[in-house]
C-alpha cells in the first residue's frame, strides 16, 4: 500500500510539474491585445467589453455605428464602424488582417505592428510616431491614408511609401482589370498606388 501511495505521489508531481511546459507551447494562450473601448463591437461571437483579452485568430467586429479599439503590445488598433479583422501575430508582433470596412492603427516602432488587407502588408515605415487609416474597399482595392509618419505598402515582393500626409488608392493585380504595356501573361506589376483624388 505504501509503494503504491509512493508512486501516484511521484505521478502527481511530474504531472504538476510538466503541465507549464505543456501550456507554453500552445501559442493560441498568448494574448496579444486587450480591448481598452468598445461600443457595440465583438470578439467572436460575443460582446466586447473594456478589458476583453484578444487571442490569435479571434475575429474583432463593429456593428453599424460600433467602435472598437484594442492595445496590442506597442500598437493600438482603431476598428470603425462595419468593420472586421482577424488577429494574428507576424513574427512575434501583434498584427491584423482587415477583411471588411476601414481600422486605423498608432504605433512609435515600424516592426510592432503589420496590418494585411488582401495581399497587402501595410507597416510604419520608420520608428517614428505613426498613424494609418486603412479602408478595405474590396479584395483588388485599398484606400491607405498616412496621417502622421510614412508607411510601406507591400505586396508579395514589391514595396511602395506612402509618405505622411497623403492618401492612396492601392490596386491590388491592376492587369487582371486593364491589360498594360507589359503585354498578357509577362508577370506584370502585382500592385499600383496613385495618390487619392487625382
């Protein structure tokens, strides 16, 4: 009876001790943001309220006249209203994938946040302050505004700056709409950007 008592108390114990090591590996258990206002918003399916935790592949959402904005590390995200993102984490760093309506986002670090809309990456191009508005127009078309320091725009291997101040249309696989001078099937640009209002 007592070597039997023994062994569950030494099963126990490695039980207890191995379960951290087992939880750590699990990267859906890290948080990676925390809501800090909502106002008719979700995580999931459910209601967002100050103080909600934000996990990998959580999907945030706005309702009609709805507003969400989320801490995340060194970034803060602004979800306006219509909107939805999918969380994620590029590399060790909070990011979002846009997929409906328009979200702003402040960071002073160009690697503590990436934005993807489509197959748009969208950072701050240097550690200088930032603040980006990015307008999901449909899956071939963005609207990126610089507000305060400049971004970069990639997609696939091509990388345009939108400098602070300037709003730009980004089309996403322009020759699949017009045929440009590259001529059918010569692997043309993957993206254009033309400055808003021109």
């Amino acid at each position: 009876m007592l070597r039997l008592r023994a062994m569950g108390a030494v099963a126990l114990s490695l039980l207890l001790a191995c379960t951290p090591l087992l939880a750590s590996k699990n990267p859906t258990t890290t948080p990676l943001g925390t809501v800090i206002a909502a106002d008719r918003a979700h995580v999931g399916e459910a209601s967002a309220e100050v103080g909600t935790t934000v996990y990998r592949g959580d999907r945030v959402s706005t309702d009609r006249q709805g507003r969400m904005q989320v801490r995340a590390g060194a970034a803060r995200l602004l979800l306006m209203s219509s909107s939805a993102a999918i969380v994620d984490d590029n590399e060790g760093a909070p990011s979002v994938k846009l997929v409906l309506g328009t979200a702003a986002f402040s960071t002073g670090n160009a690697h503590a946040f990436t934005l993807y809309a489509s197959k748009a990456a969208i950072r701050p191009q240097t550690d200088a302050p930032t603040i980006a508005t990015v307008t999901y127009v449909n899956d071939k078309e963005l609207l990126v505004t610089a507000r305060r320091g400049g971004l970069t725009v990639t997609v696939e291997d091509e990388v345009q700056v939108i400098p602070e101040g300037n709003s730009f249309r980004v089309l996403l696989d322009p020759t699949a709409d017009a045929q440009g001078p590259e001529g059918a099937g010569s692997g043309g640009k993957q993206a254009k950007t033309r400055p808003e209002g021109r």
